[in-house]
C-alpha cells in the first residue's frame, strides 16, 4: 500500500491592502490550507480570496485561530484564561465556516498559529481549551497537532480525529518541540534541507533535533510556512521529493485519520 501524508502550509495572513506569501502558488502545491481567521491576521475579503482559491485546486480549508495580535502576527506569547482561549478559538472556527459557505465547502480542520501553537504544545490545559473548542464547534474536525505534544494527547483525551504534524522548514530541540525563531537558524530556509527532513519524518518516522538527537516522532501532515519568502520553492521540493520517495501527497480528508 502506498504511503500517504498531507502537505499543508499557513496563509490567508494578509490584512486588507497589504499581502504577506504566495497563496495562489503554494495552493496549486499542497494538499490543505491553515487559514488565518482575523485574529493574528486575516480578514473576511483575505478569507473569502483563500477559501475561493483552495475550492478550485481541490485544497481542504482548515481554521488556522492565533492570539488576538495583529501587531505581534501572533508571535507574542499571552497569558489567557482557559475558558477565555476556549471561546476565542471557538470564535475563530466560526468565523471561517461562515467564510466557507460561500463555496459550499467543510471547514475540515483546526491548527493553532504561532505563539499559541507553541504554547499549546507544552500546557496541556491550553491545548485541552483548544480541543474543546473544536469539539463543541464541530467534532469531526481534524486537530492538527506537533506530534508527541500535549495537543496530540489532547486530541486524544477528547476523542477528535488526529493530524501529528510535522515541519519541514523548522528545526527541533531536544524535547521535540520548536526552536524558538529568536535562534539564527531555526527556520529552515534552504529548499533540500527542507525536502529530506521532510522525507525522514514520513518514510522513516524520525526526526533530527538541532543537536543531532533522533527522535521517533508518527506524521500525518507536513508543514511549510507560507508567510516566508521561500515558502513556495520549499514547498515544491518538499512535494517533489515525497513523491520521488514514493509517498501520495493527500489532503487531511484523504488521510483516513
């Protein structure tokens, strides 16, 4: 059987007049789309523009909610209540179904932005907010989730359809999780260095920490962050290089997950 895996990448982080990535070039590459839901970025017409454009490359749409912080791109870590994440992620989800019935489509996943993602995938109470959230919206949407943190055992715990995601063009510390972007190096920006993390983490189920350390580590979808500029040429090595391994790149909603 041929092994499958998702290819999935950050966008629709416009705000009105001003654009940030390629969004029309990376959707005609990958398989799904995180897409921003006004908080860190986005905006009803960045939106409407993205889900449109994911209808036409046959792009699964996923809700992609952050801190409310605009200034920050959602970078900034902030100290939220539960209950008060809980009800801002809900929020968010909604904001981009209502987006989606333009064009009759699902919204089929939820994955956390930036600061929040990174908090979430050490607290587990954070990421329990965030899986409730997505469970009282709609429980069959995907939680994409960093693989082997507290958000892949909250999916768990509450029962929703998992995504253990992966990232291409991020290195990893000891723990599994993401360097900080303050350390020269943490983005990966070179397009081969990319394609065969990319392929160890789907063939091989490993991952190699910036110290060297090897990590076994299960991924569904692989990540590439469409706000860099080299987004759109990591994205299609990545791509290419799967499939030259012989690897499907799918949709989440061809996953089976």
């Amino acid at each position: 059987m041929t092994k499958k895996v998702n290819l999935n990448a950050d966008m629709g982080e416009g705000f009105g007049a001003y654009d940030i990535g390629n969004d029309e070039a990376l959707l005609k590459v990958i398989g799904s789309a995180n897409i921003a839901c006004g908080f860190h970025a986005g905006d009803p017409n960045v939106m409407h523009r993205v889900v449109m454009l994911a209808n036409e490359n046959g792009v699964s749409i996923g809700a992609h909610p952050g801190f409310n912080d605009l200034w920050g791109f959602g970078r900034r870590r902030i100290d939220m209540k539960p209950r008060d994440l809980e009800y801002a992620i809900a929020y968010q989800i909604g904001a981009l179904h209502a987006i989606a019935a333009y064009t009759g489509d699902k919204v089929t996943h939820v994955k956390p932005h930036g600061a929040l993602n990174n908090i979430a995938a050490e607290q587990f109470n954070i990421a329990m907010a965030i899986g409730r959230a997505i469970k009282t919206v709609d429980s069959s949407l995907i939680y994409v989730a960093l693989s082997g943190s507290e958000m892949e055992r909250a999916a768990q715990e509450l029962g929703l359809p998992l995504a253990r995601e992966g990232f291409a063009d991020r290195q990893y510390d000891d723990e599994g999780n993401l360097v900080s972007r303050k350390i020269e190096g943490a983005v990966i920006k070179d397009h081969e260095i990319a394609k065969q993390q990319a392929i160890r983490m789907t063939a091989d189920n490993e991952i190699v920490t910036r110290s060297g350390k090897v990590i076994r580590r299960q991924v569904d979808s692989i990540c590439v962050h469409g706000d860099e500029p080299t987004a759109v040429l990591v994205a299609k090595a990545v791509r290419s290089g799967l499939e030259s391994a012989g690897i499907a790149v799918v949709p989440l909603t061809e996953m089976g997950l």
